[in-house]
C-alpha cells in the first residue's frame, strides 16, 4: 500500500479524478480524519471536507509507477 496527498479543490477536479483512476482495477481509498471513504465515489468524495488535503491510499503492490502519473495533476 502507499499513501500521498491530494488536492480536489474543485468539482471539475473531483469529476477528472474519479475517472482517473476508475482506469485502473485497485482499491483506492481517501483518508480524511476519521472517515474512510471509497476514492472511485463521486457522492462519497463530496461528503469530505475538500478545502484541505486528504491522503489516497492506494493498495497496490506494483504498477505504482503508471498510476502515480496519473495522480500527477493532483498531488500536493
């Protein structure tokens, strides 16, 4: 598993994301807090606070590469 900081800002941002990484067949989670939440969900990504960094993680033993390129836009 590995972990980074996020950004989603926006709902443009939020949309682009989630189709991001819908590409890919690993889980995803975002950590905010105390919640939990599946990334591949719009509806749960915007019941967070998203003024404020949240931590992805990513469960996924190889392929890290390829993914992290395209979480580049949003990566803090």
């Amino acid at each position: 598993m590995k972990t980074v900081q996020i950004s989603l800002n926006s709902i443009d941002k939020v949309k682009s994301f989630v189709n991001a990484i819908t590409q890919f067949d690993y889980d995803f989670d975002l950590i905010s807090g105390r919640y939990v939440i599946d990334a591949k969900s719009i509806m749960g990504i915007f019941s967070l606070d998203l003024s404020k960094p949240i931590e992805l993680a990513i469960h996924v033993e190889h392929d890290i590469d390829e993914i992290l390129e395209a979480l580049q836009p949003y990566l803090v």
